[in-house]
C-alpha cells in the first residue's frame, strides 16, 4: 500500500471509529514518510494512548524516540 493510500485508508477509519488503533499506525507511518514529524508523532502517540499493550506498542515507542 502505497503512503497516499494508506492516508486515505486510515482517515476513513478514523471517521467510522476514532477508537481504532491499528489506524494511527498507518496514518503515522504515512505521515512520517511525507516528512509531516508532528503528525506522524501524534498518530503514533494516539496508537499508545488506545493500545499501551498493543502489537505495534514497542515498536512506536522506539520510533518515537527517533522523531
């Protein structure tokens, strides 16, 4: 999945659900290859706030401390 779809992909899910987590990661990971840092630190920060325990968690984390 290219970066503008998965954008476009995550926006929409955050839409119907803003409780769902898996769709800051793709929202994050697009926005962090645009060059947009606050934007994918936000995603990926509103990822940890839903799913601390999550399968993406440690890994944000570590990229986090990157951006």
């Amino acid at each position: 999945m290219d970066e503008v779809a998965a954008k476009n992909w995550a926006t929409k899910a955050i839409a119907i659900d803003a409780n769902r987590a898996d769709a800051y990661v793709f929202l994050g990971s697009a926005e962090q290859a645009f060059g947009h840092k606050a934007a994918a630190k936000a995603a990926y920060q509103r990822y940890l706030q839903l799913s601390p325990h999550g399968r993406f968690a440690p890994d944000l984390r570590a990229v986090l401390g990157s951006l």
